[in-house]
C-alpha cells in the first residue's frame, strides 16, 4: 500500500489545539479480509470549537472520532489531546486520559439503567474521586433544561431527555473535548434540535470543545466548521456551515470521490 | 425448531458447560458410589468363595443374639464337641474341621500398645493347618498352648517377629505367647480383607476367645468323593435337628459376603445422600441458567411466535435443549463416576488386602445416571420452558423492559411451604416409627425450597442492607445495584449456596449443643473424681481384669471403685445393651442419677433397675418382670426394683453383677473412682495405672480428659460432613460463576460505557467482586439463619433424649460467614476478568 498524499487542510500548527491527528492510519484486519479505515489523516481540532465530521457511510468517521478519543489504537501516525500524546499510552494511561480529558455522549445507550439522572451525570466524576463544582453542576441542569428530572432513572425518561442527560454527563466535569458519534442519531427532529442547541450554547457561552459525527446536514449547520471525510481521506472542509452548503459539499463529493477503493 | 434450538446451543457454550457441569458432578457422585460398591461387593464374594472352596458343607448353630448391623452387634452361637461327633458320623462327610473364630484378640505389638485397627475385626481363631488357601510365610503353626501364629497384616502392623513372646488380650486379661509362625493367604495376599488374624492351639482359643472348652463357632465339612453338597447338606440338617444353620459351601460364601455388602449398602446410602443434595443444589443452578437465557432470548422467542411458532413448539425447543444438556451431562458424568468409583475401589482394595474383581459397569450406575441426569435437568428447565412461551409476540418489536414481576405470589408460597415444612419437621421428631425419616427428609425439603422461593423477597432489603458495606467506591456502589436488578436471579444463585451452608450448619449446631449438653451434664453430674475406661476400635469396649479391682480400692486415697459391665442381650425379645454395676448406689451418686420410681439399690441377683422413659416405651413398671438372655448364658427372669430419670449416660437396663458371667467377656469395660478428701489424685492415678499394666488399652482420666476424648469423635464427624458437604458448596460456586458470567455478557454495552468514562480495569473487577461478594454472603447468612432454625428444631425435638441445651457455634457460623464472601471473591475471578477485557468500543457499536 502506498499511502497517497492527503492535503493538508489545516496547515498551521494552532497552539491551542484541543486534539490532533498527524499522518493517522488505521488498518483492520489482515490479508484478504484487510481494510483501511483511515489513510493518512491529518486533522486539528481547535479549541473552543464545534466541529462536525461528515461523509458518506463506511468513510471512516467513528473510526477517526474512536481513534482521537484513544477508544481504539492507531496503526499509523501520532494522536494528541491536549498536550498528551495518545500513542504508547497503555490501558492505565488512557483510563486516565478519558477520565481527566474526554467526554462522550453515544448514539445510544449512554447512561446506566441502575442511576438516577444526577447519578448518572455526577458519575465521571464519582468514578475519578472529585467533588462536583456545585455552582457548575446547576449550571449545567439549568442549560439542559432537567432540573425536575434528576431522581428518574434512564427508563423513565424519552430517548431526547436520556441524551440530554448524556450531554450533562460529558459536560460536568469540563473535559478537554467532548466527542459525540451521532448523538441524534436515535432522535426526532424536535428532541434533536434541543440537544443540538444545548451543544452549541456550551461552546458558544463555555467555551467547550465539541467533534461530533453526523449523516444529518441540518446538525451540522450548528457547528463551526465541518470536514468531510471520503475513503478514510480528509477531502473538504467548510466553516460556518449552512444545511444548504453542507448539501452542496456532500453533492460535490459523491461525484470526486467514488465510495470503495480497498485494495 | 430443531436446527434453531442446535445453534442457541452451541452459541451459549460457556453458560452450558457451567450448568451442565453441576448435573455431571451430581451424576458422578451417584454413579460414581453404584460403581464403588458393585466392585468391593464382587471382591467379596470372590474372596469369600475362595476362602470357602474346600468347604462343602458349613454348620453353624442359630445366632445367640440375632441383630443387624444397625441395631448393635450380632452374637453367634456356639457348637460343641458333641455336635461335630454327630456331623461326622453323617453318611457321605469324609472329614469334619472344627472352627474357633471371634472378634476381640488384642495383640500387644512390639511398642508395648495394643495394635488397633479401625474398624476391621481383630480377630482369634484356632489353627486348622494350612486349609482353605492359608498359607505358612514364616515358621510353622501352634503347636503348644503357649503359641500362637499371626497374619501377615498384624505381624507388619505389630512389627512382631518370629520367636518373640507377645501379650495378647482376649475375653481373658493379658497372657503371654511365643510367636511360632506367620501366615498369609493364597495369591501373595496378607491376610481375608483387612482383618488381624492371631491363630491358638485349639483348646486355648476355645478357652480365650469363647470362654467355652469343647466350643466351636463352625463347623467346615469336606463331602466324600461323589457326593454332591446339597445333599450332604440336608442330611447334616436332619441329623442335628433344629437350632443350627447348615449351608453349602456355595451358600454360605454367599451370606457371608452378603452380611459384607449389607454394610457396603449403607456406605452406599451415605454416598447417594450427599449426591442428591448436589443435584438439589444443581437444579437451583439449571433452573436460573434457563430462566436467564429465556430472558435473554425474549426477543428471539418473540420472533420465532410472531413467524408462526406454536406455544407448544417454544416449551419445545427449551425443553429440547435441557434434554441435550441432560443427556451429554449424564454420560460424561457417568464416565466421570466409572472413573471416581475405580479409583476409590483401587484405594479402597489396597488399604484393604483386597484382590479387586475389576471394575464394572452395574446397571443400577447406567439407569440412575441418566435418570438423574435428564430428569434432574429437564424438571429444572420445565418452569423457563413455560414462561419462555408465555412471550407475547410484540415483544419483538418492542424495546424489551422486563417488568419487574410482582414477588407476591412466590412469597406466598414460599411462606406456606416453609410452614409446612417446619410442621413436618416438628411432627417427624415428636413422633416415632418408620415415617420419622421421611418425614424430616420431606421437612428439609420443602423448608429449602419454601425459603429459596421467599428469598427473592428478601434479597431486595438484604442486599441494600449489605452492599452499604461497599458502597464507599463507586465501583462497590454499582456492584451492589447490579446484585439488587434481578433479585429472582440474585435468590436462586444465593438459594444455591443456602442449601449447602444450611445444612452444616444444622449439623454443627446439633453436634454442638450435643457436646455441649453432654458436657453440662456432666460437669453437673459426673462426681467420680477418675474414670477408667478403654480406648479400642469402634464396637469393642475395651475391659481389664476383674481381679485388679480389690487391688485398686485399696490403694491409698481411693474411696471407692464402681466397676461398669456392657453386653449386647435379648431382653423381652428385643435387642438391648446389658449394664451391670458392682455398685450402683455409688454409680447412682457419681452420676446424679435419680430415682422415678421404686428403690436404686443395688440389685440383688434376679434383679434391675432400668430408665423411666425406656421401661415407659415398653409399658414396664415397677414389679413387673423381665426375661434377659446373654450371649452365653440361659434366659434368666428379672425383676424391675426401681426407675431413674434418663441422662445421656445412662438410660436403659442396669443389672448387678449376676448377669457377667454370660457375658463374651466377663470383664469390666469401666470404672469410676472416688477419692477420699485431701487425697493425693497424682499419686492415685499413678497407682491406677501401674495395676493396668497388663490393660494397655485402659486410660485413667478425669472427667475433663474423658469427655474431651469421648467428644473428639463428633468433631471428627462433623469434619468428614463438612468436607461431603462442601461437593453442595462447590456446585453452588459453580452456580454464581455462572450468574455473573451471564450478568457480565448481558451488560457488556454497559461495561464499555463506564470503561469509556473512566472506570478503570481494576474497579471494573471490584464491581463485579462486590457483586459476587453481595450474593455469597445473602447466600451463607440465609444458609446460616435456615441452618440454625433447623438445628434448634431437632435440639428442641430431641430434648427428651437429653439434648437440654441450644448451643450455636457462633464462631464457626462467623467462619462460614467469611468463606461465603470469600468464595464470592473466587468465583468473581473469571467473570471479573472478562468483564475487564471488555473492549470500550462494544459499548458504542450499534447492533
Ligand atoms: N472493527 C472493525 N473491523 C474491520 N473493519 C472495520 C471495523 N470497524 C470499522 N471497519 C471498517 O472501516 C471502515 C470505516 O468504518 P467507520 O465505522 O469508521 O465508518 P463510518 O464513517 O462511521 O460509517 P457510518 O456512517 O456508517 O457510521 C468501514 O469500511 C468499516 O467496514
Ligand atoms: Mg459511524
């Protein structure tokens, strides 16, 4: 395999990246049942910023988001998050890492049946020994909107509560990045744009960063900038997106890019 | 349905072979124990047949006193000369062997202690020559009164050579033989089975372990050529007349071997006991294992319904899976049994001088197999069977929560079969006959399965009460809410262990307040200030010489000395121990008995005194007389004199001295001791002991030293049921690898997603740990609470046979309480460990 040239799309290193990809492959598998998921992705993840990752199903989106996040080992190629590289970090390490600096919310999912809300919220937390930011936490209710909320377990709540729930859990305990993959996915348009703007305002008035994957243009108009991904390779990108310009990347790419070059 | 139900099958592999392996370990212990006895049992009848094969006929007289092994110990009759000169002088006998054999020939090895054997008989017999497959090692036979000949298991024991002079005890005290010869048996074997053997000159075994000259125990008839056994048999019967049993050689090997296997059937009956409570533990297990997999496989079923599956059709396919499970479970642990049963043959045959006939495969091994093995797996299946075809079919299409099901109806059930067990158990001890048995049996029974079905209702509150004991870590926290979700499964798993854990604990409570009650007693009552009494194999009392006991009561600072006789007797008919005393009022002050009714004097001859609830039993009163008969006396009539109130020493016919002379051993087993004040107890018992020098067997202790001794045999008892008992424990540790195996595979997303917060793998395993630990510890405190109350049950209902007093062993109640949590933290390791190794990622693929 000869690793083909992807163009760098964020050329300047900006010293306030909140994650980083360099040269990042991911192979599976081996022989004939091999595929690349990832050829050589360089990609930077500013600070205080909302990103979408678009592209076509199978592009490799979860791959590059699960890659970033340390959920799966690179083949190629350097992660950072923060100032931490991820490669070489053993399981302690990323334990760690995801404790201290990461925060997810799931397509589906996310929370654990046996909590309550505020459980389930307090439980990153709870797991790395801090004390909740009082002040901070209602803070965060008050945003997701689930102050009356707090003592019902997940089966008692709509799947749009239960993901508001999920974004209140990532957002509590302030991580370096929270990355979602789909995480209205599973949601009518309603519930999703409630999840959506309760995003945007914790980048917008907090300063969070969040990478969300998304299939849905209209999700990722509320971000600030969306790179598209074709064949494991970084082929667009776009700031202050719009549904209508997200579409129009999409169109654009499904005639440069034919879907399914493995080799 | 078929390919279907194949698939699920082989896609639950782990789950399987956890369930499966409880009804392998069950099927092994059954068929394991069929196995064992059919190949000691046909040892036997060779042995027996080869000892017998010179023999055509055997004549034995009737029984002195006919008991089975259970009741207490058989007395055979005896022969005399004259009955062996009317053998002989029957047409066709071409030759007539008298033979002498009796248990009780104590040799005294080259240590100076008295060689003991655990259980074998020691026995004294005549030498016959080289007949019936002895053969001469060493030397030759007796041929002097002063000589004796011993096998080769006794010589090895007793490290005794040929040449040495040797003490042997028998029904007479201690006499001093020159060892002329040792003897073993055709085929290199040392000895018949694991008996001692020592071999006298004719007129002195007839003397020393008969106590009759001119006796026999047997009479061994060789036909003349050409005719044939049977009917020298019954000519030999006509001639004598009644009173005696004539058997073939054939026949007699037979009942010989047979009185050996009556006693292999009870061991045989102990083994398939403690197997059937593993397959009771095991059912618990398959029971929970299916029920999990139904709830798993809702959806699966639900489709199945919706594509057209008949009711019918699901009960199907489950009960299909439990028949495979069933079947492949039983003929492994048949296998497995063949093997465990070879094993403890070979083991058993070696400790044993046994030639082992090879190993068998009985039918009783095959048919119980796999009767236990499908039929315990498919009763257990039968209840998930039904709820799995309960599923409605939109349960397909649903986002399956299994609702949380009302306990109501199980508790109410659990509640009245509890009752009813508990009334069973107290009706079962308050009566008496032969439906005693079956009624505790059945009490225990439904008392388990009575709390096994409350114990959903329960585990909720002691589950939160114990995992507050954890919830100081998050990961502690979360395995006590995952022990608390499926409180029907956490019940069953921990109803596994209950039943085990129960179970010694009810023993050990009974053998406790046993000891404890004995002891009180006799810290009460025991005023002798010495005991002498014998330390010998099970069934024989030790006894010393009768002749030392004037010597003994004048020794300086001894008061007094009451002598204690014991004799298997026939009184009324009825099988019963024999007491005599020398001294009763002195017996009835050391031991605080007292008089119910009449006087306790000491009897005069043609008199007894016998206990109140005995003499109740029999509707004897005071006045009233009694017909007694001894092993080697006549039957002789008795006259009641006096009651006393039962203690657990005495209870049953105390006679005077009268009645020794038809006593085996006209010797006394017991002695106790009095001191005069201020004497000095040291030098008395030194002085005790230095007139039981030729009594090596007899021990001169105070009451503590006594009891300690007497009461280490239950501790040991208790050991041996706890270590049985731990083959119920190790199937219901099977039973909680299995549950959280099951719990960890079912919540895998849910594992990936606390890994992708933060949770580490070392707090992934203590959450699963404390899961565990949570279950276990339900489990033993439910055992340990059921334990108890069965326990108090039997002390309550034994209270009139001298259990007085409850007494829990709380510090081995805190014992079992710490190995339940530990075998938590065991059976934790595997499942923890998966749940470990989960990959992050599985939490957010979408499946
Ligand atoms: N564990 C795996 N083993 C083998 N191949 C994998 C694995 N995970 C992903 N792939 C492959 O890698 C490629 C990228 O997958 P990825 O899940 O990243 O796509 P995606 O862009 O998230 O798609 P979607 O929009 O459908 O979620 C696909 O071809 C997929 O088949
Ligand atoms: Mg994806």
């Amino acid at each position: 395999m000869t690793p083909a040239a992807a163009p760098p799309l964020t050329r300047q290193r900006v010293e306030t990246a909140a994650a980083r990809a360099t040269g990042l492959w991911k192979v599976y598998g081996t022989g004939e049942a091999q595929v690349i998921a990832l050829r050589g992705v360089d990609v930077e993840l500013e600070r205080g910023r909302f990103t979408a990752i678009m592209g076509p199903s199978g592009s490799g989106k979860s791959t590059l988001m699960h890659c970033l996040a340390g959920l799966d080992a690179v083949s190629r190629g350097q992660v950072h998050v923060g100032d931490t590289e991820l490669t070489g970090l053993n399981d302690a390490g990323l334990t760690r890492l995801r404790r201290e600096k990461i925060g997810f919310i799931f397509q589906q999912f996310n929370l654990l049946p046996t909590l309550t809300a505020e459980e389930n919220i307090l439980l990153p937390l709870a797991i790395a020994g801090r004390k909740p930011d009082q002040q901070w936490f209602r803070t965060v209710i008050d945003t997701v909107g689930l102050g009356d909320r707090l003592g019902h377990r997940p089966s008692q709540l709509s799947g749009g509560q239960q993901q508001r729930v999920a974004c209140a859990r990532a957002l509590v305990s302030r991580p370096e990045v929270i990355f979602a993959d789909e995480p209205t996915g599973n949601l009518d348009s309603r519930s999703g744009a409630e999840v959506l703007g309760f995003l945007r305002r914790s980048v917008t008035e907090y300063g969070q960063t969040i990478v969300m994957v998304t299939h849905d243009a209209n999700a990722a108009a509320y971000a600030d900038r969306v790179v598209f991904l074709a064949d494991g390779q970084l082929v667009a990108e776009l700031t202050q997106p719009t549904p209508e310009s997200v579409l129009d990347t999409l169109k654009s790419l499904d005639r440069v890019a034919p879907a399914g070059a493995e080799h | 349905m078929l390919r279907a139900t194949v698939k699920s099958l082989l896609a639950r592999k782990l789950r399987l072979v956890l369930s499966g392996l409880a009804v392998l370990l069950g099927v092994m212990f059954v068929s394991g124990s069929f196995v064992l006895t059919d190949a000691l049992g046909r040892s036997f009848d060779n042995m027996f047949s080869s000892a017998m094969a010179e023999t055509d006929v055997l004549v034995a007289a009737d029984p002195a006193i006919d008991v089975s092994e259970l009741e207490g110990e058989a007395v055979p009759g005896l022969l005399r000369s004259a009955d062996r000169d009317t053998v002989a002088a029957v047409p066709g006998v071409a030759g007539v062997v008298g033979e002498v054999q009796a248990d009780g020939a104590r040799v005294i090895g080259a240590d100076g202690k008295v060689v003991t054997s655990f259980g074998p008989p020691r026995f004294g017999a005549n030498w016959t020559g080289e007949t019936g497959g002895l053969e001469l090692r060493e030397g030759r036979g007796p041929s002097a009164d002063d000589e004796i000949a011993i096998n080769v298991t006794l010589a090895e024991l007793s490290k005794l050579k040929v040449g040495d002079r040797v003490g042997v005890l028998t029904t007479k005290p201690k006499q001093m033989f020159t060892l002329v010869g040792v003897f073993g048996y055709e085929g290199g074997l040392p000895g018949r089975g694991p008996v001692h053997e020592v071999r006298f000159t004719e007129p002195v075994a007839q003397e020393l372990m008969l106590g009759t000259p001119g006796a026999y125990t047997s009479l061994s008839v060789t036909a003349a050529p050409g005719t044939d056994p049977a009917a020298l048999r019954d000519a030999i019967r006509g001639a004598l007349g009644d009173g005696y049993q004539v058997q073939t050689g054939a026949e007699a090997a037979a009942a010989i071997a047979d009185g050996f296997k009556e006693a292999l059937s009870f061991f045989n009956n102990i083994l398939l006991g403690f197997a059937g409570v593993a397959l009771f533990v095991g059912t618990f297990l398959i029971l929970n294992t299916f029920s999990i997999i139904v709830a798993q496989r809702t959806k699966e079923l639900a489709l199945s319904r919706a594509l057209g599956a008949s009711r019918r059709q699901v009960i199907g396919s489950v009960m299909v899976e439990a028949l495979v499970i069933g079947l492949v479970a039983a003929v492994l642990g048949l296998a497995a049994g063949v093997g465990v049963g070879a094993l403890l043959a070979e083991v058993a045959a070696s400790f044993s001088s046994l030639v082992l006939a090879g190993i068998g495969l009985p039918l009783a091994a095959v048919i119980s197999a796999f009767v236990v093995g499908i039929g315990v797996t498919m009763i257990a299946a039968l209840l998930p069977a039904v709820r799995a075809s309960r599923v409605p079919p939109v349960a397909a299409l649903q986002e399956v929560a299994t609702p949380d099901r009302p306990l109501t109806k199980l508790t109410v059930s659990g509640t009245v079969l509890g009752a009813l067990g508990t009334g069973a158990i107290a009706y079962g001890l308050a009566t008496d006959g032969d439906a005693v048995l079956w009624l505790l049996l059945g009490g225990v029974l439904a008392a388990f399965v009575g709390v096994a079905l409350l114990s959903p209702a329960l585990a909720r509150p002691a589950v939160s009460v114990l995992g507050r004991l954890f919830s100081w870590s998050v990961p502690g926290k979360l395995g006590r809410l995952n022990s608390g979700r499926n409180p029907r499964r956490t019940a069953i798993t921990a109803a596994a262990l209950m039943v085990g854990v129960a179970l010694i604990t009810g023993v050990n409570t009974i053998i406790t307040s046993a000891d404890r009650s004995l002891r009180g007693d006799a810290t009460d009552a025991f005023q002798a200030d010495l005991i002498i009494s014998g330390q010998g194999s099970p069934g024989m009392l030790p006894t010393f010489d009768e002749a030392l006991l004037p010597k003994m009561r004048e020794l300086a600072g001894v008061r007094s000395v009451a002598a204690e006789y014991n004799e298997q007797a026939v009184i009324d008919g009825e099988p019963r121990m024999a007491t005599a005393v020398t001294d009763l009022p002195t017996v009835v002050q050391d031991f605080s008995l007292v008089a119910a009714a009449g006087v306790l004097s000491q009897p005069a001859p043609g008199e007894v005194v016998v206990g109140e609830s005995y003499a109740a039993d029999s509707g004897l009163a005071v006045g009233d007389t009694v017909t007694a008969r001894l092993p080697r006396g006549e039957p002789t009539t008795f006259r009641i004199i006096g009651m006393y109130q039962a203690t657990p020493f005495y209870g049953g016919f105390i006679f005077g001295p009268d009645i020794v002379p038809g006593m085996r051993t006209p010797a006394p087993s017991f002695a106790y001791v009095r001191l005069a004040d201020g004497a000095d107890a040291a030098a008395a018992r030194k002085g005790l002991e230095a007139l039981l020098v030729d009594s090596p067997e007899m021990l001169v202790e105070d009451t503590g030293q006594f009891l300690d001794r007497e009461l280490g045999e239950s501790a040991q008892l208790l050991l041996m049921i706890q270590v049985l008992l731990g083959l119920a424990i190790l199937i219901a540790v099977l039973g909680v690898i299995n549950t959280l195996a099951l719990s960890v595979l079912e919540r895998t997303r849910e594992l990936g997603l606390l890994r992708a917060i933060g949770l580490s793998r070392a707090a992934t395993m203590r959450m699963v740990t404390v899961e565990a630990v949570v279950i276990t510890v339900f489990g033993a405190l439910l055992g340990v609470a059921v334990g108890i109350g069965l326990g108090a049950a039997v002390v309550q209902g034994l209270a009139d046979e001298g259990l007085k007093e409850l007494a829990i062993p709380w510090s081995q109640v805190g014992v079992y309480l710490v190995l339940g949590a530990l075998v938590g933290v065991l059976a934790a390791v595997l499942p923890a460990t998966r749940a470990a190794r989960i990959n992050v990622l599985s939490a957010i693929a979408h499946d």
